[in-house]
C-alpha cells in the first residue's frame, strides 16, 4: 500500500484513502466502471492494430513512470489491468500493486510470485 501512495499516474489506479476495522484492512480506490482487460478481450475476440497499439502503449507508460521511482508490479495480467469506462476507446489503468516492491540492484528480483501463467520463465526457474 505504501508503494500505491508513492503513484500519481493517469494510468495507475488511484488510492484514495485506507482504513483498519476489526480484521480487515480497507483501500478506497478511484472508481472505474469498464471491468478488467481480460473481460474485454474476451468480449471483443478481436483488437485490430491501431487499438493493440494504443492499448500496449498506454500500459506501457504505466510501467515506465513505477520503473523509473524503482518500482515493479510483479504481477501485471489482463486481470489487473482496469477500463476506466465501457467505451471501446476506454483508458486502461494498471491496478492491484499487492506483489509490488522496490528494486533492489543488490537483490535482485527472484522471488516467485504473481500469477503462475504469467510469471517470466527465469523467475520460475530461479535465475
């Protein structure tokens, strides 16, 4: 959550606020009403070009912007990828950061985890 704080990009998921009740712990986000990435492609079967491109071009600003303050999401997946609306052009933002961490040169990134069937093979084969 700490990290979450640190991000103020269009296309990352805003944190609003956090609170602590009994045994849960709470994250108010910014709403968005498009579903998740994988829903879409799902429902669309088909991106031509020009909306892959933008679509990857978009996430990948996202990336660059938590790259360049150190920061790696670990666990980026259509299904974490949000649709600020239902519209066909929808802004895409990268949403739960709860793998996230600070890189750390010295360490590495080996740790398993994320999703299984996203995971790059040198972090499942411990390289």
């Amino acid at each position: 959550m700490a990290i979450m704080l640190e991000l103020d990009h269009p296309n990352i998921i805003k944190l609003l606020d956090f609170f602590e009740k009994k045994d849960h712990f709470y994250m108010v986000v910014e709403k968005v009403r498009g579903g998740e990435l994988f829903d879409r492609i799902v429902e669309k079967v088909v991106y031509n070009e020009k909306e892959a491109r933008d679509l990857v071009s978009t996430l990948l600003q996202a990336v660059k912007y938590c790259h360049d303050r150190g920061i790696v999401h670990r666990d980026l997946k259509p299904e974490n990828l949000l649709l600020v609306s239902e519209e066909d052009d929808a802004l895409v933002k990268v949403a739960d950061f709860g793998f996230a961490q600070k890189f750390m040169p010295e360490s590495g990134l080996t740790t398993q985890c994320g999703t299984p069937g996203y995971v790059a093979p040198e972090i499942l084969m411990r390289k």
